[in-house]
C-alpha cells in the first residue's frame, strides 16, 4: 500500500500512476511495497522533522525512514513541495518531473541507495533518471 497524505495545499494529480511507479521499482529491486507513506508537509515541519531526527537545522526537499524487514518495504517520507518546487526552477525542470524524482528518491534510499559520496550520488541520479524517463514515456 502506497498512501500519500497532504498537510500543505499541494496535490499530486496522478497519484495511480506515481504509485505503479513506485511499486515497479521496489520490483525491480527484488522487493515489495508493503506500507509506504508520503507526507507533503510545510517547510516548518520538514526543518523539525530534519532537526529531530537527523540534528539538521535546515529545510529539505525529502527525508526517508526505513522500517524494512527483509524484502518487504516499510517506511515513510516526509516531502517539503516547496522545496522541491524551488528545486525545480534552480534545476531547469518541470515540476512534475521533479516531484516525482523527489518520490524516487525516497524509495531508493529503502532500496540502499544513497547520496553521501560523489559516486553514490551520481548512481542514484541515474536510477533515478532511468525511471524517471520509464514514467514520463508511458504517462506523456
């Protein structure tokens, strides 16, 4: 189950698509979805989220939490789509494309992706960009 829950007035407006998205990848990896939950929340939740839990005192665009056993995916995310709609314009693209590599993203990071070395870094733009482009040709 895939659930996305709003606390901003943002929405997504293909949450059935985004969701089948996100399901094909956890497959692809070997894995199921069993419950995950993203929370579009306001850039004051998402500072204290990041100051609560990581000792971060800034805004983000996204962070993950991992309750996995196994290979079935537990977690949630906590999405600032101000920060990511931000991101958008800084990055040159189209807020739909990034709000979706922002979802990616977090389910990469469950998936043992990560973004702390250059080398990470670069392979989770990768996969990111790969189902990025799988989402765009069947939904454009």
């Amino acid at each position: 189950m895939i659930r996305f829950t709003y606390n901003t007035d943002f929405l997504l407006n293909n949450e059935p698509e985004v969701a089948e998205l996100i399901n094909t990848v956890a497959v692809s990896k070997g894995k199921s979805i069993d419950k995950f939950f993203y929370h579009f929340v306001s850039e004051a939740k998402i500072q204290q989220v990041n100051n609560d839990h990581l000792n971060h005192n800034f805004i983000t665009d996204v962070i993950t939490f991992d309750y996995s056993v196994d290979k079935a995916i537990s977690a949630e995310a906590f999405v600032c789509p101000e920060e990511v709609l931000k991101n958008a314009k800084r990055y040159s693209q189209s807020s739909e494309n990034e709000v979706v590599r922002v979802l990616l993203h977090a389910v990469l990071h469950v998936l043992g992706y990560d973004d702390k070395s250059k080398e990470s870094r670069q392979e989770m733009r990768k996969q990111e960009d790969h189902f990025l482009a799988i989402f765009n040709k069947k939904h454009k």
